[in-house]
C-alpha cells in the first residue's frame, strides 16, 4: 500500500478539497482533505477534517462499521480516517464531491 503523501492527488481526492462526508445517520456534513492517497481497495481515500453541527451531531460506530472507520471528535470537527468516495449512492461514513 503507498504511503500518504502531503501532495497527495489522485483522480476523486485533492489535498485541501472541500468535500461531503456522510455521518452515521445520513446526514451530510463539509469536510476538508488532508491528505490523499491510492489504493486499489478504494475510490479516493482520504482523511478529512469533518465540521459537525456541534452538540446536534453525534458519533457512535459500531467496531465493523465500514472497515472500522475512527473518529476523533473535538470542539465542532472530528477527523473521519482512511474514508473512501462514494459519489453515486453516498453511503454512511463516505466522502462525496459538493
């Protein structure tokens, strides 16, 4: 697997791209890429830097939650790991272009 890269591009996902991200209950919150890499295992990997709606959104992943998706949460934003595209159906815990 290639290593993330800070100028990382590949064809779905752009270092600094303002993007979707899909919450757990399909709600759609902006989110920035910060950083961007291939893998032929998935469309547009990328971590990204999630704005939430504050205290209004909560996060609670179940462990097998689409390949064990992390969160960090802190302050209004969390940090969604290793996410991949999902421009057509934009299922829970996906990125999608705006």
């Amino acid at each position: 697997m290639k290593k993330p890269s800070d100028t990382a591009t590949t064809a779905t996902a752009t270092l600094g791209e303002h993007v979707l991200y899909v919450m757990p209950n399909g709600d759609y919150r902006p989110a920035v890429v910060v950083k961007a890499w291939e893998d032929p295992t998935c469309d547009g990997y990328a971590n990204l830097q999630v704005f939430t709606d504050g205290s209004n959104d909560t996060l609670e992943l179940p462990n097998d939650y689409n390949n064990d998706v992390k969160v960090a949460i802190a302050d209004g934003m969390f940090w969604a790991t290793s996410v991949c595209r999902d421009q057509d159906q934009k299922l829970p815990n996906t990125w999608h272009s705006i």
